[in-house]
C-alpha cells in the first residue's frame, strides 16, 4: 500500500520520540493517531503501512488496530529514560490490566519490560507469552489462595496488600524457598483524576494503610517464609502534575528508613505509574522523559538526604504505553437529525468495546478514515449500538460529513478498551490486529455467536 505523506507531527506534551514525526500542518485530531499514520493516495489512513478500510474489509469492524511502532518506541523511551537518569538499577514493568493478551506481553518483554499483573489470568498470560517469571510482579487487593499459590509456584513476586494476603502468604511458604514479596502501602497522596482512578489517598481499598507501618515491619520481620524485598505505591492514573509522583519518592525512601529499624534489607521500590496521554488536544501531560527525570531524581535526592543506598527503581505504566498506539475502527450506520438539537450518527460498535465514556465520562476524538483530507463540516453526536440511552461514544465529534459505510476511527483506544470489553447485548467481542511495515497480524479472534453462547448451560428439564 502506497503512503505520500504523513499525518502526524510531534505535539506538545507527546510521550513518543520526536524524530519520528514530521512536521506537516495538520488538523488537531490527526495529531493524536499513532506514530506510523499516513494518509495514502486512496486518500484513506494507513496505521504500519496498512489501509485501515482495508483492514475493516478483511477483519471486520469493531476492530481494535494497533500499531508496533508506537507501541515499541514507547517502551524505549521508559527503559532508556530510567537508565539515563538513575544511577542505580532500574526495570520498567508494563501494567498489563491495560491491555493483557499474549501479543502484548510478548512486545514489551522483547523490549526489556517486566509485567505488572493483578489476576491469576493476567499472570498466566504473561507465562504463556513467554515472560520471565522473575520479571512478573502479581498485584491485587482480594488475590484468591489460587492465585497466590499460582504466584508462588511460577516464581514471581507477590505484592502484599493486606493483612489477611500476609497471613495466608505465611501459610502457604515453604521451608524450600521464601516468598518473594513487596508490600502495598497508601501514600496519602492525592492527584486531579477521576475519582475511581485516584488509588493513594487514605480514603482507597488498596494498600496498607501508613499508621500501620510499624506493625507490619515488625510482623514482615519475625517470618522466615517471607522475602520482602521492597515497597510499593500508586497514587492514580491519568495523571498530568508531576509534584505528586516527587512528594511519592520522598514519602516512600523515608518508608525505606523506617524499615531498616526491623534489619528489613529492603532492595526494591516501585513508584507505580500513571501517567497520562493526549486523549484531546488540549490535554498536555509530562512527556515520558520528562516524568522519569524527575522521579528518578526525587528518590536518588531522598536517598542521598537519608544516607541510604540507591534501591532498584521500579515503575509501572500502563496507559502511556499502550493507549497512543491503538485505534478502534467502525463502520457508520444510521443517522437521526433532531433539528435545532443534535444529529446523532451510529456506529456499530459502541459501550461493549469501549466503556469508558459511559463510565467515567471519558472524551476522545475521531477521524473519517476513507475521506482524510475532507474537511471538517459536521458536528455531530456518535452513538453505540446498544440498547441503552448513555450509549454515546464522542458527544459534539467534528467530522467530514459522513454517510452510511464510511469508516469512523477513534483514537487512543489501547488502554482499557478491551480488557474492559463485554458482551453486553450478547455483542462479540471485536478482533484485534497488530500492524507493522504494511502487514497485519491478528492477535485477537473476534467472538462468534458460538463463543457467546460456549459457558451457557441449558438443563436438560427446560429442553
């Protein structure tokens, strides 16, 4: 497939490397798709050298794209970044409650991440996808005895989160090997997000709580089945202040003191992730050298300042790794003008793939994939197609003008899309394709009636 000219530049705030944008005026909204967009002679969007109505042809639509690339440079700019600016050890661990599936865990780890998992399906995914135990950290408020001796057997590191996990951890050791163990504990630190995203204040169902600091080390102290290692904590997602992450690295070093009280040889501190992207134009977070600067520099300032040695720095993204990197595309259906109103155009697809807009109000935007350099002439209101008011993916969306077939893409999709995605209305869930140099892998089925209907159970009294 051809491309003539590229429809991304470097925006402010962007998370990738620069050198690999042009700088080609463009519209705001093409600004956000992924670093290998083009628009090809067709006058339709290419993503990895792919036509994407191409890809819908072939594929079908919903259909979740992603791009390598952006996926791949990403990743690299985090584990390059943590090098750079540390001057101890470092390991970038991808959260994968983002985006967890086998393709995914596979390209970060190529690229030296570790995975962050909270689940025993997102543990034996990374497994399965060949990721090294020793760099799979399992987090998780409520982890089941199967998960943690599922944690336990394949080697990698448990995150404690409570007193009853330490208690049933203690249970569950063996005289052969100590539980590798870090412990969740809540900063008390709050940032502008959502309020279902703000997890490090007081107030929030993860991590010990501070007061207890003491109890815990002591406890942690007197097991000999357990091997803590480090501390962790996370104060939220879609974050754009970096002042919070830097009062975080404090907070945690002086934790790091305090346990060196109970001969606790903590090596280990994870700063937890969540930094946010460009969903919209005027959205301007920290690019990602930018936030590994400075908090690589707040702990090694903290450490110095507490006479401590440099602990291995971990972080864990998830968002700004994989959200830039991935597009839905649909195909336009119906349209209903309410005059003097609104006009609402559908999309076959809608809150089963996508529900973040329904659930945390969360705005993006999108493009007309086959008519690229059509100008914007239409606001209108994309609706899903389910049975449900507050189906509505884009509120007042700015458009080419749109008809029945034309293929709409909404931009920043990687995150929290499908692993979210449901069934509801007994919609398949979409496939998923992963697209570099002008091929197109599938790495996702799309569900078939039979798949929605494999775990019903019909009795043999109602047949």
């Amino acid at each position: 497939m051809v491309s003539t000219h590229p429809v991304g530049v470097q925006p402010s705030g962007n998370q990738y490397l620069p050198q690999k944008r042009s700088n080609t005026t463009l519209s705001p909204n093409q600004e956000l798709l992924p670093l290998s967009a083009r628009v090809n002679r067709h006058d339709s969007l290419e993503i990895g050298g792919c036509d994407v109505t191409t890809l819908v042809q072939q594929f079908g639509s919903p259909l979740y794209i992603l791009d390598e690339e952006t996926l791949r440079t990403a990743c690299q700019q985090y584990r390059d970044t943590f090098k750079q600016y540390y001057k101890g050890e470092s390991q970038v661990l991808y959260a994968s409650k983002a985006w967890n599936c086998l393709a995914v865990c596979a390209i970060v780890a190529s690229e030296g991440l570790g995975i962050d998992v909270v689940s025993g399906g997102e543990l034996y995914t990374a497994l399965k996808a060949g990721v090294s135990p020793d760099k799979i950290y399992l987090h998780g408020n409520n982890k089941s005895r199967d998960e943690l001796v599922l944690a336990i057997e394949s080697g990698c590191t448990i995150v404690a989160d409570n007193w009853h996990e330490l208690h049933t951890l203690v249970e569950l050791a063996t005289n052969s090997s100590a539980v590798r163990l870090m412990l969740r504990l809540t900063p008390g630190i709050e940032c502008h997000t959502h309020e279902y995203i703000r997890t490090g204040h007081l107030d929030s169902k993860f991590g010990f709580d501070p007061n207890d600091l003491d109890q815990v080390f002591a406890f942690v102290s007197k097991q000999p089945g357990l091997n803590c290692v480090g501390l962790h904590a996370h104060i939220g997602s879609q974050i754009f202040e970096r002042q919070p992450h830097r009062d975080l690295g404090v907070v945690m070093v002086q934790w790091l003191r305090d346990a060196a009280k109970y001969d606790l040889e903590l090596t280990e501190l994870n700063i937890g992730g969540g930094l946010g992207i460009r969903y919209t134009e005027s959205d301007d977070p920290p690019s990602i050298e930018e936030w590994s600067k400075a908090i690589c520099e707040v702990v090694q300032q903290a450490c110095a300042a507490e006479n401590l040695p440099l602990p291995k720095l971990l972080c864990e993204p998830g968002r700004s790794l994989i959200a830039t990197a991935c597009v839905t595309a649909y195909t336009i259906g119906s349209a209903k003008v309410i005059p003097d109103i609104r006009t609402y155009v559908t999309i076959d697809g809608g809150m089963s793939d996508n529900p973040r807009p329904i659930t945390y109000q969360s705005v993006y935007r999108a493009v007309v994939a086959n008519k690229m350099s059509d100008s914007v002439t239409e606001t209108v209101t994309l609706a899903g197609k389910h049975c449900e008011s507050g189906d509505i993916l884009i509120k007042n969306a700015q458009l080419a003008k749109t008809e029945p077939g034309d293929i709409l893409v909404v931009m920043g999709t990687g995150a929290y899309n499908y692993s979210m995605a449901s069934n509801y209305n007994r919609l398949p869930r979409p496939a998923a394709v992963l697209v570099a140099n002008g091929e197109a892998n599938l790495i996702l089925q799309r569900e078939t009636y039979q798949d929605i209907i494999r775990q019903d159970c019909l009795p043999e009294r109602l047949k």
